[in-house]
C-alpha cells in the first residue's frame, strides 16, 4: 500500500523535501526537475555532483537512496508533483524479497 501526496510546484520556486528510499515522485501537469545527491557522499563537501533528473508529465521516477531532493517546476506553469511513499511493512517485506531472489545470499528468518 502506497501512501500518496500532492505538493504544487509554481515556476521560479523551489519544494525541498527529506525523502527515503523507495518513494516515488510523479510529475502530473507539466514537467519537473529533481535534484539529489546520495547522503553517502556528503563527506565529499561541494566535490560530488547532484543527480539531476527531468520528468516529463506522466513520468515517474523512484529514489535509489535516501535523499534531501530539490523539486522546481520545468516552465511557465504550476505542476502538481504526485510523492508516492510505501508503508514500512510493505517496503519492508518487498526488501526481504528482494534479498532472499538474489543469488549466492541465504537469508533466515532473524535478519527480517
């Protein structure tokens, strides 16, 4: 189960939101622009590159990590920016998945 928000996004301003790992943003209206960098390179200072994204309308696009993301509208009009967060038992039980399919990895019951 997902749980879903909307924040707008006007031209020339910028939504800065903490998001976690596994939650999707959607682009609804217009286009977006995402900027990132992985919390593990915050020791780099200014040295490591934000990961910049675009999302068309209709686009979706899920973090590979958890992330301070910088959100602004591509344009000249408002875009609604869908934030698709899953619930922790789901997103915990899909990571238990996830590690018990991938090969050469035994995974007991104690690490879930």
């Amino acid at each position: 189960m997902m749980k879903t928000t909307e924040q707008a996004c006007y031209p020339g301003q910028i939504l800065a939101i903490t998001l976690k790992r596994g939650n999707a943003l959607v682009a609804k209206d217009g286009a977006l622009r995402l900027a990132y960098r992985d919390p593990s390179l915050d020791w780099l200072l200014d040295v490591a590159p934000d990961c910049q994204v675009t999302l068309e309308d209709g686009a979706q696009y899920v973090l590979p990590c958890h992330a301070f993301v910088r959100i602004q509208a591509k344009g000249d009009q408002a875009v609604t920016c869908m934030i698709m967060r899953p619930s922790p038992l789901a997103s915990r039980v899909l990571a238990w998945l996830n590690a018990a399919r991938s090969p050469g990895r035994m995974v007991s019951k104690a690490e879930w």
